[in-house]
C-alpha cells in the first residue's frame, strides 16, 4: 500500500486554491488578511481530513490523526 498525501484527497481545483492561499497567507501584511487565508487553508485541509477518514472507514473521527498542516504541504 503507498503511502498517501493530503493532497491526494483533494481536487486539482482545491490543490491550487490550496496553494495559492497559502502564499496569500505568508505575503499578508495585516492580521486581518492572515485571518481571511488561514481559515480558507483551514477550510481546504478540513475538507481533506474528511475525505480521510471517509476513506478510512473511520467511524470515531478522534481516532484519525494527520500530518501537521505545514508539513503536508511540502
């Protein structure tokens, strides 16, 4: 079995939009802007987390663990 990567659960669509804000989110000059793109990268790694644990067949969504976020995008 290979071993997966959260981006593996996403669309391509989601994968670039991933990206993209999370450049948005490292170039933000005011805390009001890095609030907005975190929790858009937030909302993205969620939807992956439970495509996870869908795929899984995790039925205690306590039980699934991921990788750090910063990490699983690099």
């Amino acid at each position: 079995m290979t071993k997966k990567k959260i981006e593996d659960f996403l669309t391509n669509t989601e994968k670039e939009e991933l990206l993209e804000n999370y450049k948005c989110l490292r170039e933000a000059r005011t805390k009001s802007e890095a609030n907005y793109f975190g929790e858009a990268v937030n909302h993205l790694l969620n939807k992956a987390r439970q495509r996870i644990i869908k795929d899984a067949g995790i039925h205690d969504e306590n039980a699934a663990t991921v990788q750090s976020k910063r990490k699983a995008l690099f």
